[in-house]
C-alpha cells in the first residue's frame, strides 16, 4: 500500500519554500508512488484539519515563487490561541494526523519550527523537517534554503548605498535582518564592502566605531557604510534589541501578538536609530538609516537556494520511505544529512568568534566594533 505524508511550512516565510515542497513532494509521488497532502498555514492547519492535496499538477510551476503555496504561520502546537484561549493542541492534531492515516509529516521551518515539530514527535508522531530561514541560524546544518536568496538581496542593497553615501559624504547605516545571530549582516557586508559590521556575537562599542569612520574620513575617505545587524548590541543595552518571548502575551489574543510585535520593531529600529545619530554627533558626518525590513525575504529564490531546497526536499522523501523519523534533514560538509531532532530543538547556530569570514573582515580593516582588531 503506497505511503501517506503531510507537508507543513510553518514560522515566517522564506525564499525556497515552494522549492521545497516541491522536492518531496515530486520525489514522493514519482519516486516512492506516495499520496501528498499539504496543510494550510503551518501548525495551524493541521489543528483545524486545512488541507489540499498535492498532485503533480499542484507542484508544477512553483520552484521559481518566493513565498509558499501552503502559507505559513507562528503558532505553537501547546499554546495555540483558540478563540481568545492559549490552550494545548497537539492532541487534536495526532488525532488529525491518523485520520489522515499518514505515515509521515514533514514539517518546514526554523528554528522555531524544528522545536515545535519536536513536541509533535514526542507525542510519537513520525516527524522529518526541513531547515529554512533567511538568518541561517538552525542548528546542526551547514546553511539554511533562504540564507543565500536574502544575502544577494543585502549585499545588493549595500552595493546601491554606496554611490550615493559616497556623492554626499555620508554615513550610511544599514540594519539587515538575522534575527539574535549576525550570518547575514557579516555576509552582505563583507560582499557588499561595508565599512563596519556589527553583529550580536560581538557587542560594539560607539566610541571604537565613531574612531573607526574619523580614521578612514583622516586618510581620505569622505563616506562609510555601517552594515549592522537587528540584534546587534553594546553589551550594557542588550536587553534593548533582545527578541522576547511571546509566551506571556498570547492568552490575550493575537490583537496583543501584533502590539508586541510592533513594540518591538520600534524598539529595534530606535537602537539604530540612536546608533546614527550618535555616530553623526561624534563624526561630524552627515548619517542616514536604511532598514531592509521584509524585502529580504520576499521575492524569487536564487538558483543556489532551489538547488538546496530541492536536494533536502527528495533527501526527505527518500528519509521517509526508508521509516526514518525523529530528524532533520539538513547539509552537512556539502551533502543531506539526517541529524536527531532532539539534538536541534531549541539550539540556535551562532558566528563562531573564530569563524573565517571575522578573520577575514579584520584583515581587511573592517571595524566590528571592537577592539578585536587592534
């Protein structure tokens, strides 16, 4: 009898989703002979049993589309807001899940994801994920699909600040998204040529980094470009531009979700903000803000980010065919790899402070905002 398997996407959305889907899904049905269903809006979808079912026609066409044919949301299977009320609902999704008679769900996500997924396979659920986000920052993979579509999209931004940071003799600050760890701001900076980088794993200090921009205005240069992380800090202010958990909040309904959230964009864009004007005042340089936002997870995904959504995609097929539950399915040294989801689940992969793109942006004089370099 031909297997049964689920696919969700869930946490936000991503470059390569569809690329995904697309790949275990097509392995799946060409392959193995398996019966696809797709669940709408992540977690969500398969408490309240949204599905639609994914033949080849519904796969054709999507590996080139950002976003997800799926949707995608950020709810938790043990505290899902239902009519005003945080309750527990993994239950009614086991019990969605063998109505369905399915032999597997594949779940597609970050970090948040992968946790999640996990309590749906402590409650013997055979699970197998799939690494996406655009801040690569999931444990126990190489890189995440979505890393490399939204590091162009940075890189491409820095490349168009520069002309014109350099025709008005400004400072140009740019806040790149990467959630708590700095993989896309080093990497767009590096690429782009920025100036200074300041990422969460190294906290900056003002003082370093206004010296760092009058040492490049005393030997000619009358711009720089600042490449600066969400979540970066000055160690003292962390608390300012930490994400905080939503735990708290969620019995008081999405309504208060959207107020937190918003809260915090403001709190986030006012670091930098103050990071702009403070370099302005000790710089005597004219310094203007660019938040990237959202832009850099929209849009068609690069080749590199369909290659990889695609190879982890069939890996997942073949992982389910082969009764293989309880990972993820992610690259390691260039290949798909299953690692254990319990190894994954509530790990964040960080920039090692001995990582070579840090050794090579302070041999190129770059300021990461401390004294590291000198």
């Amino acid at each position: 009898m031909a297997k049964q398997i689920g696919i969700l996407t869930a946490g936000g959305d991503s470059p390569g989703l569809n690329a995904a889907i697309r790949g275990v899904g097509k392995a799946a049905i060409h392959k193995y002979g398996m019966n696809v269903i797709g669940f709408k809006d992540g977690f969500r979808g398969l408490m309240q049993n949204r599905f639609v079912r994914l033949t080849p026609e519904e796969l054709s066409g999507i590996l080139t589309k950002g976003g997800t044919i799926l949707g995608a949301g950020r709810d938790k299977p043990h505290r899902m807001d239902v009519g005003g009320s945080v309750m527990d609902m993994t239950d009614l999704m086991v019990e969605h899940f063998g109505d369905h008679q399915l032999d597997a769900l594949v779940c597609i996500g970050g970090g948040g994801t992968q946790k999640n997924a996990f309590r749906l396979a402590e409650k013997g659920l055979p699970i197998v994920t799939l690494p996406k986000t655009i801040d690569n920052d999931v444990w126990g993979t190489d890189t995440t699909f979505g890393f490399d579509t939204a590091l162009g999209i940075a890189t491409e931004a820095i490349d168009r600040l520069h002309s014109t940071a350099h025709a008005h003799h400004r400072i140009v600050v740019v806040e790149i998204m990467g959630h708590n760890t700095g993989w896309l701001a080093l990497g767009a900076g590096l690429a782009g040529g920025a100036d200074v980088i300041l990422i969460p794993e190294v906290a900056y200090d003002i003082d370093v980094v206004a010296e760092s921009i009058l040492k490049r205005r005393a030997a000619g240069s009358t711009f720089s470009i600042v490449a600066v992380s969400e979540g970066a800090h000055t160690g003292e202010t962390r608390g300012e531009v930490e994400y905080p958990s939503l735990d708290h909040i969620a019995g008081e309904g999405a309504a208060a979700m959207v107020a937190e959230l918003a809260e915090l964009r403001a709190a986030l864009r006012g670091s930098t903000g103050r990071l702009s004007q403070a370099l302005e005042e000790m710089t005597g340089l004219e310094a203007r803000v660019t938040i990237l936002g959202h832009v850099q997870r929209g849009g068609t995904p690069s080749p590199e980010d369909r290659l990889l959504a695609t190879i982890l995609g069939t890996a997942a097929a073949d992982v389910v065919e082969a009764g293989i539950s309880g990972v993820m399915v992610g690259v390691r040294n260039g290949e798909a790899a299953t690692v254990p989801l319990e190894e994954v689940a509530g790990k964040r992969k960080t920039v090692p402070l001995d990582h070579p793109w840090l050794a090579t942006a302070r041999s190129l004089g770059i300021s990461l905002g401390d004294r590291g370099e000198e």
